[in-house]
C-alpha cells in the first residue's frame, strides 16, 4: 500500500467532509475505486477509519488515541519543566524525562547538573528500554510480552557489565522494580553512572512517563538513597496534580 496515497485518503476529511464513501474518495483522488477500497481495507483494519451501516467511511477513534499521545507528551513537558529545574538544584543532579516509543525510550527533557562532574543526556535521545533507570521503570509498566518481543528482535543489548541481556532475569527485576516503586541504575548503559527512575502518571493511573536523576556513582552512593527518592517522589506528585 502506497503511504502517500493512503495520507492523500485521510487529508481528505475535515470538519466540513465527515464521512466519504468509496466512489466519492475515488473520483477526488482520481483513483480507480478498486484502489481506493485496497487502502480503505487495510485502514479500517488499523483503526484509522470506520465504515458506517451505509458505507461511508469516516476518521477512525486510532485517531484519538494519537492525539492523546502527542497532548500528553507535550503537556508533560511544559508541566515537567520547571519541577525539574527545581529537582536538579534541590539534588544536584541532572533530572531526566523519558517516554516510552514503539520498543524504544525517548528522552524528552533534560535539566543537566551544574557541578563539574555530572551525567549528561541530549533532548530526543533514543535509548534502550531494558537498560537505565528511566527506561527500566517504563518497561516495569509494560506488557511482560515486551521483554519477549525485545529479546526476539535483538534488541537486548550488553552496553556494560551490569547491563541485564537475560529474559527472565530481566523479567524478574523488573517485578522487583514494580514492588518497590522505583527503579536503580548501577552502571547498566554507562560505567560509574548511578540513576533512580520513577513512574508518572496520568489521570487514568498509566504509566505515561518516567522521572529520573543521574549522578557519577561515588557522588551518589554519598547521599541517602531514600532522601533522593523522597525528591523523586516530591517532583512526581507536582506533576501529576497538572496532568
């Protein structure tokens, strides 16, 4: 199916063109109508577009549920922004934010330390989901199917020593990552890196991202592990009132 025939079908609608049948979309693509019901098919199937009782096809509710991802991704992050600042002069340490993308993590935002020596991280990054405390508790909130789908499509990679590249080891520290609430980092991706994640969540109580703080190991493993948690936990709940 050709992607630009099948966007040429859905800019077709708008608020004043709500429902098109087959013939319609056909004659104003210029488009056989055998064509246009191939890419209508394969649509209606992915959710992008409901056919009504009369044959009419109109935007599917797939489209909803976009919206809402692209809504709380970037509401997360105008909300998130100043608690994190906050965060990062509170520890000392740089705050990250991170979304989960397809088998992937994406860092949204990143407040980074101001001390010498200090954890850094670049806006739209793409990391690992199996590895790093950001990512980690992400993958806790997931299906456990998702261990299984990274493993099959390679993607369980060793970056370090530390790094978990075994299924059920790493599905067995994810549950414990679940029942504490938090996840730990301990050099998985980057060697003397110590970070601590935590679940954000929406008004629904889903996991729509992660919070963490990063710090060179001898540093971190200097302060109370529980006082940064309790920060953690401090930012988390500030953005969550918004969300």
């Amino acid at each position: 199916m050709s992607a630009e025939k099948t966007l040429e079908i859905l800019d077709l609608f708008n608020f004043q063109t709500r429902e098109l049948s087959v013939p319609q979309i056909a004659e104003r693509l210029n488009q056989p109508q055998s064509s246009v019901y191939r890419h209508l098919r394969i649509l209606k199937e992915k959710g992008y577009v409901i056919e009504t009782n009369v044959g009419l096809y109109k935007l599917g509710y797939r489209f909803l549920e976009l919206a809402k991802i692209v809504k709380t991704d970037n509401s997360i992050s105008s909300i998130a922004f100043p608690v994190m600042r906050n965060l990062t002069n509170e520890t000392g340490e740089t705050s990250i934010l991170t979304i989960s993308s397809g088998l992937n993590a994406i860092c949204l935002e990143v407040i980074t330390s101001p001390q010498p020596i200090k954890v850094t991280s670049d806006q739209g990054k793409i990391l690992p989901l199996h590895a790093g405390a950001s990512s980690t508790i992400l993958l806790a909130h997931m299906p456990i199917e998702t261990v299984e789908e990274l493993f099959e499509q390679g993607r369980l990679n060793k970056f370090t020593e530390n790094t978990i590249v075994d299924p059920e080891e790493l599905k067995g520290k994810l549950e414990e990552t679940r029942m504490r609430g938090y996840a730990i980092s301990d050099s998985e991706v980057d060697e003397g890196v110590i970070a601590y994640g935590i679940p954000i969540r929406d008004m629904d109580n889903q996991v729509v991202a992660a919070l963490s703080i990063a710090g060179p190991r001898e540093r971190m493993l200097e302060r109370e592990e529980q006082s940064l948690i309790d920060c953690l936990q401090s930012a988390k709940m500030e953005i969550e009132k918004y969300l």
